[in-house]
C-alpha cells in the first residue's frame, strides 16, 4: 500500500522532527527505500541524519508559503509524482497550516490520483494556540480531509502530563474523531542531546552506538524507540 505520513503540528518546538524521525525509523526496519520530505530547507534536522542512508530518498521543499500556498502544493505534488517511492514522510515545518491547511482537499484528491493512502500525527503544544490549531485542522485543515482512524493527535510527554495541555479539556476534544496518544520522552537529556546530534539511523546507534554513545545511552535510545513505536501504532499499524 502507498501510503503519506505527515507529522503535523501548528508550533515549533513540539517535537515535529522527532515523530517524522521515529515514522521513517519504523519504515526502515525492513530496509525498503523511504522518501522523506523536510518542509523547511533551512532547518533539515531529520533529512541530516539521513542523508548518507541508501534507502533514504530526500526532497527538500519549503512548505511553508505563507501567501503563495499554491507554489507549495504544487511543488509538494510534483515531488511526490516524479521523485518518491511507495511509502513518504512529510516534516512539515512550523508555520505550514498557513499554506496546506488552506490546500487541504486539493493535497487530499492529489493523494488519491496518485494512489496514496495519507496518514497524519499532530503535535500539540500545551497552550490555548495549538488547541485551537488543532480544533480548525479537524473543522477545514489538513485532518478534515484524512480518514479519522489516520489521524492521530500527540501529546508530547516532555512538555507535560496529558491535563496539562488546553486541548485536554478544550470543547472541541469530546466529539473530534481522531484518536491520541503521548508520545513518550527520551530522558535523561544528556541521552537526547547524544541523540538528536548523532547522523545516522536511530535504531544503528541504539544496536551498535557512535562517538561518544556509551552502553546506557544505547539502553535507553532502545527502549525509548519501541515505546515511540507502540504510541504511533495506532496509524503504524492501522486496523483493516
């Protein structure tokens, strides 16, 4: 099956690049080839550690066009007709329901023509923002248009337990038709840093470690990335 994962999020700093990371890492485990699309060519956090992997197809498209979406949209489809494979993530950069929320049935039907199936993880912040960012991608944004068991909305532990964030108790939350999980924290933040500036595949440094990546480090990248596996399952592994 072809399928669009889109890691999604109305902020930075809500750990976007971390869940398109574990999505790809998830996709590689059976070595089949992965495109991966940095949205924000200025900051290609997750395409830098990828970038010396064979089975890694990278594009860099600036996704986030506020005023010009249609250049965006269309760069974004032309990409994934001519370039990608069967199986693509998408790192959308902060800013971009600026421009493919407002895009979202045309990104749906470019899916369907080219015989995707799109999936969608949404990053929540704590405040009142990123609730109601959320609240309007449900109402006529980039989720509107993904079937609701593909949606997935993400509450990042490191900023908190799940009541802490507005969308907790936000309105909207009682009748929106998407599911949730907490997307677990690597910790202590000393094994994170090593992490996040290590290249290569998390899962390698986890089995083999690197400059610096001692045996505890490789302990806890191991157990945090199964724990990342289990809370994305919902549309990792899809009923049906």
């Amino acid at each position: 099956m072809k399928r669009i994962y889109i890691s999604h999020g109305d902020k930075g700093g809500v750990g976007k690049s971390i869940v398109a990371a574990v999505l790809t890492e998830f996709l590689l485990q059976d070595d089949a080839p992965v495109s991966l699309v940095e949205g924000d060519p200025s900051q290609p956090d997750v395409g830098i550690r990828y970038m010396d992997d064979p089975a890694v197809r990278l594009g860099a498209l600036p996704l986030n066009r506020a005023g010009d979406a249609e250049t965006a949209m269309a760069d974004l489809s032309y990409w994934l007709e001519q370039e990608a494979g069967d199986r693509v993530v998408v790192n959308l950069p902060a800013g971009a329901s600026e421009t493919l929320d407002h895009l979202a049935e045309p990104l749906r039907m470019v899916a369907d023509a080219l015989g995707y199936t799109l999936y969608c993880t949404y990053s929540l912040g704590k405040g009142d923002t990123p609730a109601a960012g959320l609240a309007k991608s449900l109402n006529s944004g980039v989720l509107r248009y993904i079937d609701p068991a593909h949606r997935l909305a993400l509450f990042p532990a490191f900023q908190g337990k799940q009541e802490s964030f507005a969308w907790y108790s936000h309105k909207a939350r009682k009748d929106a038709d998407l599911r949730e999980s907490v997307m677990p924290a690597l910790s202590p933040r000393a094994v994170f840093d090593k992490m996040l500036h290590a290249r290569g595949r998390i899962r390698t440094l986890a089995q083999e470690g690197g400059e610096g990546i001692l045996v505890y480090d490789k302990i806890a990248m191991h157990r945090w990335l199964q724990q990342s596996f289990a809370a994305l399952a919902p549309i990792l592994k899809p009923e049906g």
